[in-house]
C-alpha cells in the first residue's frame, strides 16, 4: 500500500510538471506573438512617418529661440543652411521639438499625408501619437528617414561658405563632369555613378538627442527589449581608444569600362568587390578590373569608449559592469578617462567576422552606438550653455562683496569651522599660472596641501568636496594605491596585441586636481613616484621598450594622520609627521590639525552637527528654548554657493595672470629672510616645517591666487599678507597644544583620570577599582601610550598613593582623592 501512494504521488507530481510547462510555453508563444504584432503595426505606420519626418525638417518652427536672419524660426532649415555652408558637422534632432511637433500635429493633423497614403485622419492621428515612441525604439531606422529628409530639404551655399573643404568641391566637380561627359558620348553611367550614395554627398551627419522627461536606465538593467532603441546611461569613462579613421564609403574604379562604382558601408566590416557591376561590363559578360580609389572615398573619425556603471549604482558585493561606447563624427575627443558623462544611443550587438560569431554561437556582444554626451561637470575651459545666466550671478555675488569669504565658506558648509583650511583649499582650486622662461624652463602654478592631524577632523570629507567642485579630479586612498598606479602601466591592447601605456591617477588628473587620502599609509617605495611629479609635472617611464615623459600637470591635495595615530604633544612636530624632507618641501601648505579640547568651540561644533542631522524649519518656533547665538558657522545663516556657481568662478579667476607689485618685492624678501632666520635660531624640536626656496615659491603663488579671487591682475599687500596669514594659521593647532605640553606633568593627569573614572562609577565611596583599560584609553584622547600609564602608576605605587591588584587589571587609591 505504500508503494502504492508514493507511485500516485509521482504521477501526481509528473502532471503538475506537465502542466507547468504547457503553462510556460504558452505564455512565451503569447508574449512572441504581442511582440510580432506590435512590429507589423510599427512597420505599417513607417510610410506616414516617413512624410512627418520631412514636414519636420521643412517646416517646424522653434518660438523659444532667436529668429534666424534668412529662414526665421525655422530651426532645422536654418541647421541645414549651416551644414551647406560646412560650418555644421552634425545635426541633432531634438526629441524635444519632435515632441512639440506631435502635439501641433494632433491638434490639427495633415491632410496632404492622408490623403496620399489613403488613411482616415483618426488613423493618421494614432501614428503621430505612437511617433515618438517608434524613434526612440527603433532609432537607426528614422535616423536615415531623417537623413533623407535634410538632403532633400539641404539648401545651396551662400555668401557664409566655409571654403576649407576646396578638395571635396573638386572631386564633386569631377563627377559632374565625368557624368555629363558620359551622357554626351551616349553611355550608360554605372549603376552606382548615376545614383551618389548621400553619405557621399553630403558632409553632416543626422543624430539624436534625448528628451528631458526621459530618465537614464542603469547599465544593469539593459535587457533584450532595449536592442535598437534609444538608451540614455549614467557611467563613468574608464578608457578611450585614439581616434581612427572609418571608411563609410569605398569608391572603386572600373579600368576596363571607365565607371566609378560606390559601396556603401553600414556596419563594422565589409566584403571589396571584385566584378564590376558597371552596365558595359555586363554587355560585354566581363568582370572588369577594379582599383579601389583612397582618394575620392569617403572616412568618418572613429572612437571607442569604455564605460563602467557608476559606484551608486552597484548593489551591494556587486562587481561594476562595462561596455563598449563608440563614437563617430564631432563626438570623438570629447571625453577622458575619470569624466563622468551621461551618454545617449543606439544598443546593438557588435558585428563580427563569421568565425568568431561562429564560436561564440548565440552570444552577441553588446555595444552603444552614440549619438549625444552629456558631461555631468563642464570643464574650465569649455563653454556653458547657461554662460550669461551665470556671469549676472556672479556680478551679483560681486557687488555684494567678501566674494572671498563666501566662497571659502560655500567649500563644505556642513563642516563646522576650518575657516582657514576652507580659504586655502579655494587657493589650491584656483591656483596660481604656470611660468615658461625664454631657455623653455618652466614654474608651476599649481599649489599642492596636505592635511594632517587627528582623526575626526574631516579631512577626508574635505578633500572630497574638493574633488566634488573641481571639473576634474581623481581620488584615491594611500593604502590601495601602488606607484604603477599612481604613475602609468604597461598593457597589452587586446584588439591590435601591440604595447601601450595605461595612466595612473596622476596622469589622469592631468589639468585637475589628484587627491591622495590615507597618505601616510603608502608604501615609500610607492611615495616615491610622487616626487617627479610635484615639481617638474611630469612623469618619465622607461618600461617593456617603451622611453616616454607623460603630462602630470595636477595639483596634489593630500590628507594623513600623524606617524602615532593621534598628534602627540610630547613629541616634536617632525618626529608626529614623519615624512621625508624632500616630500615635504614640495608641499605649498601643510595644516596641522589637531583635536583640542575647547569647551566653547565643542558646544557649538556639537550644536552644528544636532542641527544638521534634525528637520530644519524656516519657520522659527515659539516654543523653542534658546540655547544662546548661533554659532558662526551656521549654514543656515547664509545661502552657499552650488558646485556649479564655483566651477563658474573658479574658471573666471583663472583667466587672470597677476604680477607681483615692485613695492612689494622687499616686503616678500623681508619675511623669507626672516622666516629662515627664526628657523636657523629656533628650537629644533619645535620646528614645524621645512623653510626652503620652495618656501618663497610657495608664499608667490598663493598671494597670486588669492590675486586672482579678487579678478586683479595686480598682486597687492593684501593678498600678500592673507598669503602669510595663511601659512602661520596652518600652524596654530600646534602653537595652541604647545603650552598645555610644556606645563603638564604625565603623573598629574594620570592622577585626574583615575579620580574621574572614581567619580563617575556607580559606588564611588572612594574605595573602589577602577580598570584599568579605561585608564589607558582615556589616557590616549591625552596622547598618553600604555607604556607611559604603567610607568605613572608604578611611580604612584611607590609613594603610596595607588595600588593594582596582581593580576594589573584595576587600580585603586590607598589614600581617597578630595
């Protein structure tokens, strides 16, 4: 009986299955059928949308912008005009204005169209509705309608011709001729010279560009329902490939019958022709001879991009995802490795040669046909499309005056204090100009900081906003950073199987800022690499055959703990960095930034940052109690300014090359002198830093800088004396711990600690122990080692005071503190 149930049971079990899959299968089959229906509709409204293609080019009008002097508000004609002229390269279609030529055309549909396709105008009036979504589906399809829409809208040249491509003119006259020549003789021209294919023809080229309203999709979620539509991605550049010409159409020549043969290339590769097609040729049952022309073809420029999912898009212990951009035309050289961009185009699987698609079988390899980029931070020196918007902000922002100040405080607003640190990282952004003397020897103007103090002080939140404002930086950490990766590495291209370089953090921050946290966690070996590039801005590699200098241009904006964790105030400043002279003297500023302990100053960064984390209302409460004023630092007290507005001023600032003012030439080689001086008759123990000539380099351009904040071309007393204000304010932390140091007895405040650890216990009747792993941490906030603890304890311990147990894990008092 029971291997009678199980054997029901099974059967059971064998037909639910069956049934699954049935189940399963008609689902795909009705899903494969939706998806075939939905594509016979699309292609049955093709011819319909083919006509609204050339009414839009012809005659769409764009109100919103400025009337063109010869075609008005006909913004497409006007294009059009530019690109006869050779002045335009690519026309990008707005979806925008698509969009908006939709809604006009539902409104009042053509009739023109309907009647000469013989559709009722409520049919006409669908297939305008669904018009977008068939672009944006199927792109590279209405990309040629639109492509044959401007040819046939593309007017004559006029008195605004660019005459550069004279060369073109002559080969364009030359068939002309060649043709009429061989209509007057009574000869068939050859299949392909009596029709020139448009690519040829024409010098632009026909592209996309997204809506607003469409939302970027992650890397991630590109599926098989996205091959041949518009896709629109947020990704970082991880490599870029030279650009290259690509033929786009290969013109042959006939030497037996004179004709001049075109193919026309659409995808990666192509088969050469080897028989004419020519007409005398047939007649005469010939292959011809054919000799491909160099000459009269036509290239295009070629690039491929890497992309890799941004960080906030990998979930999390994923691994980020790449893909293969590539760019054609005026979209080449756009973009650098670490520029982050969002990027518009076509998903198609890569063509390859029939026996590598033959081994990957099924598999297609994916990549993005581009037709727009979009950069998420515009560089110094390109152009904004909101450029007047932001010059009246500025001037604004300039009239109001401390310009300066505001600036420096816009850096980070959620941090409380570092006011100085804060006007000094605005300098390192601003920098100062780089020099070239007539032999060629150059003087950097960038300004190179380091950070270092105690833990907590935010330098690491810091130099990430820096990184956030600058239009292009690199971060990196000490402790995941090699040389090779610093510097350039040696790869094999997998493509072409030749040697190339691969730049490292700092050759990719070229022209920008490289920050380097954890800095005292690299290697010396690794440090090292640095050197090079901090003064001559360059780095020299002699690697696998390879002799070469590569561009280091960067400013280096570093942050490290001291050598013991925590700055110890027992120990002089050079034993708590401990870092190379020759590293250090590179370094324009060097803040110390220590954690000390200020009652005041603690209740109000303690204030700033409760504020910070709770619901701010504009409206005051009635019921609020008040602590006391604001502290200074409230963010809430002015408006900062957006990473944008400081890109903008930054990039102003730049324009400007101050000189130093003759007056102040004795002034700058008074408090050099006088800064060795102090040095040389100093204590040794207490120096700070390393006063070289780098020193008076360093005091140069940081008074040009903050020249340049002021939009002056003239260095004057005032951005000299912010410029020493500044280097001493780097030292203050220091100077302030110093007398706490000198007046404090190790004994005595290991004293205090045990009597507070005493007096905050549960039975504090004097008599109790205390652990004494409490004592040594409240003794390390002190810069006081575990070493030094024991050794007070024992001294203690002799004069009868305390007393541990045998085991050494508490301490109590013999005689109870008062």
């Amino acid at each position: 009986p029971a291997s009678g149930i199980t054997h029901q049971l099974q059967q059971v079990a064998r037909a639910h299955q069956v049934v699954k899959m049935a189940s399963g299968g008609a689902m795909r089959e009705s899903v494969a059928k939706n998806h075939l229906s939905s594509s016979r509709e699309a292609v049955k409204r093709f011819p319909e949308l083919k006509a609204l293609c050339h009414k839009f080019i012809a005659a769409y009008e764009k109100r919103t912008e400025a009337a063109d002097a010869k075609y008005g508000h006909k913004k497409y004609r006007a294009m059009l005009q530019k690109a006869a002229n050779q002045n335009m390269e690519t026309i990008f279609i707005d979806l925008n204005d698509v969009e908006d030529f939709c809604k006009q055309e539902l409104m009042n549909p053509d009739e023109a169209i309907a009647d000469a396709r013989q559709i009722p105008k409520i049919q006409l009036q669908q297939s305008i509705e669904r018009f977008i979504e068939d672009i944006e589906s199927n792109a590279s399809r209405y990309m040629k309608y639109f492509y044959e829409a401007c040819d046939l809208a593309l007017p004559e040249r006029d008195q605004d011709f660019n005459p550069d491509g004279s060369a073109k003119d002559v080969i364009a006259k030359w068939r002309q001729r060649m043709l009429a020549e061989q209509q007057e003789a009574g000869d068939q021209p050859g299949a392909a010279t009596a029709g020139i294919p448009l690519r040829l023809k024409n010098d632009f080229d026909v592209r996309f560009k997204p809506r607003d309203s469409r939302k970027p999709v992650k890397l991630r979620e590109l599926t098989a329902d996205y091959v041949g539509a518009l896709v629109q991605l947020d990704c970082m550049v991880v490599r870029t490939s030279p650009v290259k010409p690509r033929v786009e159409v290969v013109t042959y020549h006939c030497e037996v019958c004179d004709a001049e043969i075109f193919l026309t290339v659409e995808g990666e590769r192509f088969t050469p022709l080897k028989e004419c097609p020519g007409q005398r040729c047939k007649d005469n049952k010939q292959s011809g001879k054919l000799r491909q022309i160099t000459r009269t073809s036509k290239f295009g420029k070629f690039q491929e991009i890497r992309v890799q999912e941004m960080s906030d898009h990998v979930p999390v212990g994923g691994v980020p995802r790449s893909i293969t951009v590539v760019v054609n035309g005026d979209n080449t050289r756009l973009v650098l490795p670490g520029d982050a961009i969002t990027v518009t185009g076509v998903y198609k699987p890569m063509e390859l040669p029939w026996f590598q698609a033959r081994a990957n079988g099924t598999m297609q390899a994916m990549h993005i046909d581009a037709h727009s980029i979009k950069k998420h931070k515009i560089g110094y020196s390109e152009t904004r499309e909101n450029e007047d918007e932001m010059n009246r902000k500025l001037e604004e922002a300039q009239r109001s005056g401390n310009l300066y100040e505001m600036a420096s405080r816009s850096i980070a607003p959620e941090i409380f204090g570092h006011k100085d640190v804060k006007k000094a990282l605005l300098l390192v952004l601003i920098g100062s100009y780089t020099k070239t003397m007539k032999d060629g020897m150059k003087i950097r103007g960038d300004i190179h900081a380091l950070l270092m103090g105690d833990p907590g002080v935010a330098k690491s939140q810091l130099i990430k906003q820096v990184c956030n404002i600058a239009p292009r930086a690199v971060y990196t950490t000490g402790k995941g950073t090699s040389g090779v990766g610093l510097t350039a590495s040696v790869m094999r291209d997998t493509a072409t199987g030749e040697v190339t370089l691969e730049g490292g953090a700092l050759v990719l921050a070229d022209m920008g800022i490289c920050a380097i946290d954890e800095f005292d966690k690299m290697e010396e070996s690794d440090r090292t690499a640095i050197h090079e590039v901090m003064e001559q801005q360059s780095v020299s590699i002699a690697k696998a055959g390879i002799t070469t200098t590569l561009n280091t241009r960067t400013t280096v904006l570093a942050a490290a703990n001291p050598v013991f964790g925590r700055y110890n105030p027992y120990k002089s400043p050079v034993e708590n960095i401990d870092l190379p002279p020759a590293l250090l003297s590179r370094f324009d500023l060097l803040f110390l930034l220590l954690d000390t302990v200020d009652m005041e100053k603690d209740k109000n960064l303690a204030r700033h940052v409760c504020k910070i984390h709770c619901s701010f209302n504009d409206k005051p409460d009635a019921n609020k109690k008040d602590d006391g004023p604001a502290p200074m630092d409230d963010i809430y007290e002015f408006k900062a300014f957006d990473a944008e507005f400081m890109r903008h001023y930054i990039r102003k600032a730049k324009s400007y090359e101050p000189l130093i003012d003759d007056e102040l030439q004795r002034d700058i080689v008074d408090a050099y002198v006088t800064m060795r001086e102090e040095e040389k008759n100093g204590d040794r123990d207490s120096r700070k830093s390393y006063t070289t000539p780098r020193t008076l380099l360093a005091i140069l351009r940081l008074s040009q800088a903050h020249a340049r904040t002021r939009f002056s071309n003239r260095v004057e007393r005032q951005d000299f004396d912010e410029a020493i204000r500044l280097m001493k304010a780097s030292k203050e932390s220091v100077e302030l711990s110093a007398p706490a140091k000198k007046n404090s007895n190790p004994l005595d405040m290991i004293y205090d600690i045990v009597s507070d650890l005493l007096r905050q216990s549960p039975n504090s009747d004097g008599d109790a122990w205390v652990d004494m792993t409490h004592v040594v941490s409240m003794a390390g906030h002190k810069a006081l080692s575990a070493e030094m603890v024991n050794e007070a304890i024992e001294n203690w311990e002799s004069l009868s005071v305390m007393i541990r147990d045998p085991e050494k894990k508490s301490v109590k008092f013999l005689v109870p503190p008062m």
